[in-house]
C-alpha cells in the first residue's frame, strides 16, 4: 500500500474519533466545582512570594536582566541573515515533502500573483522561479 | 391564551469571561462545562493519558483562568484554551518523564456494537496516536486542531501565533508523514 492510499476523510474520520471515550467518561460537573474551588482556595501568587525572594532583591535581579538582554539584543542583530536563512531553510524543507497537489492547494490559498489556474498538474516545488520561490516563502512566512 | 415563557438567552463566551471577571464563580464553572470535553478530547489526542485527563483539564483551566485578562479574542476562547492545553501537556511530560503506554483505542473499551468491528476500529486510533507521537508538536496541534476540531487556518494561525500559509503546510506535512505511518 502506497502513502496515499488512505483518503483524508478516513484520516479525519478517525481523528475526531480519537479522545471521543475519554472525554464522555470525563466528569465534567465534578471537574467545573474543582476549578471553582482551586481558584477560590489558591489565589494567584505574586511572583516574590511564588520564589520566596524580597522583591529589592528581584529589583536588582531584573536590571542585571535588562543589561544582559541588552547585550544579547546587540549580538543578535550581528547575526540576523542567518537567523532568517535558518527559518526560511526550515519553511522550504516543510514544502519539499508536499506533493504537487498539497503544493497547488497551498500555493491558491496564499492568494499569490500566479494562482492555482497557471500551475501544471505534476509539477512540484523544483517548478517555480527564484522569485516564484521568494515570494511564496514571505507570504507562508506572514 | 397562556403567554409562552421568554427563553433565557445563552451567555456567550465573552460574557462569561467578563462575569468571572467581575468575580462571578458561577460563570467560570459554566466556561468549564462548555469546553471541558473539547479539551480533553483535543488533550487524548495531543498523547494525554485517560488517568492524567481530569487533573489536566482542571490545571488547563486554572492557568486560563488567571491569564485571561490577556485573551484580547484574536481567535475563539476554546482555540485559546486548546493551545494553553498544549502547553499544560508538555510540562506535565516534562515533571513526570515516563514513558507513555499508548492506551487501547476507546472503542476495545466500549460495550456496544460487534467486538471485532471495535477492535479493529481501536487498533487504528492506537496506530494513529502513535503516528501523532511521532510528528512536531507545531504539526501535531495543528492536525488536531484542523482534523478533530475542525477549525479552519486563519483560527488556527491565531492561535498559534503563525500565518494561515503556514499552518496549512505543517498540516499537509502532518497528513503526508501520518498517512505513511498508517499504510
């Protein structure tokens, strides 16, 4: 049996099957009272009671905080292309495993300047020009 | 002729949100009758045991709760709930650091219906929730998400702070990889 011989509504089917029993077996009215009743019983904790610290001591732990962002903020603007080029590799090995109809649906959902109507039936990924490629990865990548 | 009696309108979410909000118990015990078994349902689904649910939907609803004056309804309060669950799931992993034993598939569990037929049917959800252990979580939540509960990408991008472009390539990823598992 091929990858593709089990249909997506199989798929589907099957995933909204999964946690179906568990869910019905859940108490829910027993589970709502025990929310209510932690909320009441546990307020939130402020952060210096949580760690147990005085908070002129979690003053001076945030500043030395702030200062080492700081620095870290101005070493990683150095080295943003290749951050970037690390994501943009991530996205484009993602869309490599498509096939050319997942890649089709993906590339009409985009709403790109060269939709769904001009792309061929059997062509994948290598198919699309350097600026093709450049601009599907900005538009998956928001 | 006996005046019908007005049907009493049903809160919405947002509502309730800000009744809790103003201290009104009641409404955050509704929220949890409302969405409790989406959440555990989605919460099986993402690798959660049936011993752990409980414990999980209470704690997934407790951190909502205390956090949601940063819910700004940038996509549905049970979408919202759903990824604060994901989140709630790894770190209970991570504490407890135990092998899981995927569990029967619910139908062997089930009394109705022909034996066989459930046990066929539970061995598929077995394979499946392996299959699922085996994807990223991002590609696991989304499937989820998409599959089981049925949302659609922009909702999904929402909350899960990604573009809709995005969220459909690792749910087309996690179709591909889970269809070769289960052939």
């Amino acid at each position: 049996m091929n990858s593709h011989e089990l249909p997506d509504a199989k798929l589907q089917e099957l995933a909204q099957r999964l946690g179906v029993g568990a869910a019905e077996r859940l108490d829910v009215e027993r589970t709502a009272q025990a929310v209510v009743t932690r909320l009441r019983d546990a307020p939130p904790l402020t952060v210096t009671a949580r760690l147990g610290i005085q908070p002129a001591w979690l003053k001076i732990a945030a500043a030395v905080l702030l200062l080492l962002g700081a620095g870290l903020v101005t070493r990683g603007l150095r080295h943003e292309p290749r951050m970037t080029s690390t994501l943009v590799g991530s996205v484009a090995e993602d869309l490599s495993d498509l096939t050319p109809p997942q890649l089709r649906e993906t590339i009409a959902s985009l709403d790109l300047p060269w939709g769904q109507e001009s792309w061929p039936v059997d062509t994948g990924l290598e198919g699309l020009s350097a600026d093709e490629l450049r601009a599907l990865l900005r538009a998956l990548e928001g | 002729m006996p005046q019908a009696e007005p049907v009493a309108a049903v809160p919405t979410d947002a509502a309730l949100i800000a009744a809790w909000q103003g201290g009104d118990e009641q409404a955050a015990a509704e929220l949890v009758r409302r969405h409790a078994r989406a959440l555990a349902r989605f919460l099986s689904g993402a690798g959660a045991l049936e011993a752990d649910l409980d414990d999980l939907v209470q704690e997934t609803f407790i951190r909502a709760f205390r956090a949601v004056g940063r819910f700004r309804g940038q996509c549905r309060f049970r979408t919202w709930l759903l990824t604060i669950g994901g989140n709630v799931l790894k770190d209970a992993a991570r504490r407890a650091k135990r092998s899981r034993a995927v569990p029967l598939g619910e139908d062997v569990r089930a009394t109705d219906g022909d034996p066989h037929e459930r046990a066929v049917a539970g061995e598929a959800e077995g394979r499946l929730r392996q299959g699922l252990e085996r994807l990223s979580r991002m590609q696991r939540e989304v499937f989820l998400l998409r599959a089981q509960q049925g949302l659609d990408y922009e909702e999904i991008a929402a909350a899960l702070e990604t573009s809709p472009g995005a969220a459909r390539v690792h749910y087309h990823h996690a179709v591909k990889r889970l269809k070769e598992y289960l052939s």
